[in-house]
C-alpha cells in the first residue's frame, strides 16, 4: 500500500469520559490506546465536569502512547482527526483545542469527525470485512439510537431514532433501579445470560415507523419492582439474573423490530450494528439468529471498535482525507450534531 494512497492519521477521541488515541495507515490499527475514568462509577454516572479535567491530564500522555505503539513520531502523521460532537461540552473542547492546535504546529491538515458517524464507519477498519454499499446500521449506544441507512461514506440518511431515552441508557437505568454498578448495560448482560428471558413479561412499546421509545419500560421495570418488594423485600436479590434475562429480551425485541421492517422495506440485507450496545452478547447472538433466518449479511465490530475509540475517529479522518476534505481552526465543538455528513470541507485550491 502506497504511502500516498493511505495517509497515516492520529485520530483523538473525547466526547465522554474516555480518552483516546490511535494511529491507523489505511485500514489497518498500528494502535489504539484507551485510558478509561474509573470514578465516575462512585456516583452512577458520568460528572462532566470530572470528565473533563480528567481529560486534560491524559491526553498529552494517551497521544504519545499511541504514536509510540504505532512505533511512529508527530512528525510522520498526514493528518489528525478528532471528536467535534456530539458529546460532553467541556470533553469535546479539550479534544478539539489539542488537535488542532498540534496539526497547526505540525502544518498538516485537522479533521473534524463526527462521533455517531465514526461508530458506522468503524467497520472499515481491519480485521473486519467491510459491509456493501447501501447497508443498514444499527447504531445503539448510551446516547443514542439509530437506524441508518448508509448509501456510501459521505450518505448517509437516519431512517429512524428513540424519541427519548437511547438503550444503553435504558440498560443502565434498570441496572441502577436493582442495585447494579455503573455502567450497568454490562452487568445486565452478563447476569442476563445465566436468567430466564421468558420469567417476567414486559410489554414492548412500538412507534411509528421506525423509532423506538425506551422511556416506557423503565417506568413499566420501576412499577413491577416497587409492587413486587412491597410484598416481598428480597425479590430483586432472589431474582436478580431472572430481571435481567428479561427486561434485556424486552429491549433487544424493541431494537430488533424496526431493523427488520426496515430490510423488509428498502430490500437491504447488509446489516451493521455499531456503538457501545453493539458489545451486547444478547443483540450479537439476535443479529446471527437473524443473518441465519432472513439469510441477511451481518457485520458485527470487533469489541475494541464498539465503545468510544480513537480508532473509529482515525478510520473517518483516513475517509475524508481520501476525499481531500479538511477542517479549519474556526471548528467549533458542539453536543449535538444532526447530520451525519462529513463536517470536513474540500481543501482551498
């Protein structure tokens, strides 16, 4: 692979609580270096505040760690892509201001990436192989939830979405109202595999075309655990695996309805799933049921690709390099991004 064919690209990533580096030469990972803030879990959930500063002492040291796993120096890199949004306000700034700031001082070109568009396009990156174009991705994280249909890299159109809260976030939640660590989706699919999915029934709300709506069983999980402990005050503890066998059956029902009216729909059978739910030993296993059944071509990312990574940042950045697209100094980051079109914009000249 020629050099110029394949830009070498540090990709950075900090739009939560994990900072990320990584060095990526075409497809393929040199390295992927993920330094993770363990203190959230001492209050259930993330402080943007802690986020950020924490975000500020590791990213000097998660950079150089990455370039000297890839067994590069700055001054080989081609490009730097990083986070711009969505994500945490104050996370996304210190991302943004250290990679731009070093590709200014190196004089190469910074690339803004979308974070919801890195997860699809995770899939590019080796050791998988890469869905055909148009494919439907699913795209389940603690943030979002999303079904898109991705014609090429640059077109890619949200067929669907939650209305309220996203999956993970109803994983964590029910993991929080039976007294499980955070992040809880984790732990209720581990407990979740040694339950019964059938022991306690739970509705699954469906919306119009192909939306979800999360918010209802969480409230559906907290009435049926409050009735229960009223009679008896050690149902949670004695039933622990059989609640989460369960309500995970309920959620991955939702997920999975509108994924397969949508290839009934449009007649794609590439399907992907992306995002920090794609790890679900639950939905992978549904996704293979579902490639053996309706004879679908499924894509599942290896685990290092599914949570937030650098490498998945590296792999957009390598994309729109290739399309000579770039960002500029005046980039500013931003919660919520509504496309998922390249925020990059063709080179002067």
């Amino acid at each position: 692979m020629e050099h110029a064919s394949h830009p070498l690209i540090l990709g950075i990533e900090s739009s939560c609580d994990d900072t990320s580096a990584a060095v990526i030469r075409g497809p393929q990972v040199l390295s992927n270096v993920v330094a993770n803030q363990a203190l959230h879990a001492e209050v259930g959930g993330v402080v943007p505040e802690w986020a950020s500063r924490a975000h500020l002492r590791k990213i000097q040291p998660v950079v150089q760690a990455a370039l000297d796993k890839a067994g590069v120096t700055a001054s080989d890199l081609d490009a730097i892509a990083y986070t711009l949004g969505p994500g945490l306000q104050g996370s996304l700034h210190v991302g943004t201001s250290f990679a731009k700031a070093m590709a200014w001082g190196l004089d190469i070109p910074s690339i803004p990436v979308h974070h919801m568009r890195a997860h699809i396009l995770a899939h590019v990156l080796e050791p998988g192989l890469p869905p055909a174009y148009p494919f439907l991705c699913l795209t389940v994280s603690g943030g979002h939830t999303q079904l898109v249909k991705v014609r090429r890299p640059n077109d890619m159109e949200v067929l669907g979405q939650t209305l309220d809260d996203a999956a993970g976030e109803a994983f964590d939640k029910v993991a929080k109202l039976i007294g499980l660590p955070y992040p809880g989706g984790p732990v209720v699919d581990k407990l979740a595999a040694q339950g019964d999915p059938k022991a306690f029934s739970f509705s699954r709300p469906r919306m119009d075309g192909y939306n979800w709506s999360f918010s209802g069983l969480k409230t559906q999980v907290l009435n049926f655990l409050k009735q229960a402990q009223d009679k008896d005050a050690n149902f949670v503890q004695d039933n622990q695996v059989d609640i989460c066998a369960s309500v995970q059956a309920a959620i991955l029902d939702m997920l999975m309805a509108p994924l397969i009216q949508a290839v009934e729909d449009t007649g794609i059978t590439e399907v992907a799933i992306a995002g920090g739910v794609s790890a679900n030993s639950g939905l992978r296993a549904r996704l293979a049921e579902a490639n053996a059944e309706h004879g679908w071509t499924v894509h599942i990312p290896p685990m290092a690709y599914c949570t937030d990574n650098a490498a998945m940042i590296a792999a957009v950045g390598w994309l729109d390099a290739l399309d000579a697209l770039e960002g500029t100094l005046e980039a500013s980051p931003s919660p919520r991004l509504p496309a998922l079109t390249s925020l990059a914009q063709p080179k002067e000249g």
